[in-house]
C-alpha cells in the first residue's frame, strides 16, 4: 500500500488560513469517509484532530476543519496561531490496510 | 481517562527478536480494536498492525509480514508486538493506539527500537 501524499511544507502567517492536502487512491480516501488527521509536535506523540473526514474530537479548536473531494482529502487551519507549528499526517482506511501520509510540515510565519 | 504505555525497546541486532507490550488502562480495552504504528528517526508514520477486538482478525504492512506478531490479552489488558529478524529499517519509535474504522484514536508515548551492529 502506498503512501497518500502530502506536500512536504506550509506556511502561513499569525491570523491566516491554510489548507494541506492528501491525495490517495480510491482503493483508500476515495472509497471510503474514514480519513483523520494528526498534529505532531518535536518529541510528542501524535494527536488526533480530525476522524472521518470532517469530525473534530472534543477539545479541538473549529479552527481546524477537513474535507475530501474524491481521492484528496484537505485539512483547513484558519486563524492560524504560533502553536498550530508541527507535522499534520492525513490518514485512511483502506479495508485490511491502513496508510498514513508523507507528512507536512506547517511553519508559522 | 485512556492511558497506553509501550514497554519492551531497546537495541537489538539485525536478525535479532525483540517484543513489545502495551499496558492499557481507562477504558474497557476489549472494546477496542488496537493497532501498532511505528516512526523512524526524523520520518513520517507507518502503520505496522492492528487486531480486531476479540483477536480473532488481524492485519499486518507488507513490510512486516511473516516477521512480526501482533496478539492481546483481554483479561491483562495487554497488546503485544513480537518482532523476529529485525532490519536496520525496522528501526523506529513504535506506538500503540485504540483503533475504530481504521482511525488510530489515543496514542501511547511510545517505545524506540533501535536495529544495529
């Protein structure tokens, strides 16, 4: 199973909005409305901030929203903050398998 | 609330055997699907294995296949991660996390495995 792939880099500054994507397959995002979204800090385990495309787990800002359009899944950060700095890894179900992507890097002007 | 702790990391040579558990507490852990999921140094996340709430389905990466063993102990509250002839590749952090529909939930902290001479 392949990776889904993400842009390696974003930036954006204090107050604007950003969106990453993540384009898989239809064997993974395009068949199926199970892609979350993961926000990793330097040393930290990853945290959930998005399930099944558009969700928000209790205590994650609205600020963070997903979407999927076919094959590509996105995840929008609007108002960005200092501490929204980390690695975003999108991830799908794919029946038996399960495949997370590359990875981005969200930097904060 | 949900509290998994990795255990069992350490150095080990290539070909060598390493198993990892996974201590759960907070939740009803038969409840849950469970999955392994691993990061090398300075890389992204790939998913190793899961196991289905029972036990009795199991799904593994094909770059595990045949060389790893994901199993869970209910009544213990465990998960488990047997690892035989390990690669210098397979060096990682390995985290477990509870799983549905294939969206790891929580996440542990984490055990590192180093695969060296």
């Amino acid at each position: 199973q392949s990776a889904l792939t993400q842009p390696p880099s974003a930036s954006g500054s204090p107050g604007q909005s950003l969106t990453i994507s993540c384009t898989g397959t239809s064997s993974d995002v395009g068949g199926y409305n199970y892609v979350s979204w993961y926000q990793q800090h330097p040393g930290k385990a990853p945290k959930l901030m998005i399930y099944e495309v558009s969700k928000r787990p209790s205590g994650v800002p609205d600020r963070f929203s997903g979407s999927k359009s076919g094959n590509t899944a996105s995840l929008t950060v609007s108002g960005l903050q200092a501490e929204d700095e980390a690695d975003y890894y999108c991830s799908s179900y794919a029946g038996t398998k399960r495949v997370f992507g590359g990875g981005t890097k969200l930097t904060v002007l | 609330q949900v509290q998994l702790v990795e255990s069992g990391g350490g150095l080990v040579k290539p070909g060598g055997s390493l198993r990892l558990s996974c201590a759960a507490s907070g939740f009803t852990f038969s409840d849950y699907y469970m999955t392994w999921i691993r990061q090398a140094p300075g890389k992204g996340l790939e998913w190793v294995s899961c196991i289905t709430d029972g036990g009795d389905s199991i799904y593994y990466a094909d770059s595990v296949k045949g060389r790893f063993t994901i199993s869970r102990d209910n009544p213990k509250n465990a998960l488990y991660l047997e690892m035989n002839s390990l690669r210098v590749e397979d060096t990682a952090v390995y985290y477990c996390a509870t799983e549905n529909w294939g969206t790891p939930l929580h996440w542990g902290r984490g055990t590192l495995v180093t695969v060296s001479s």
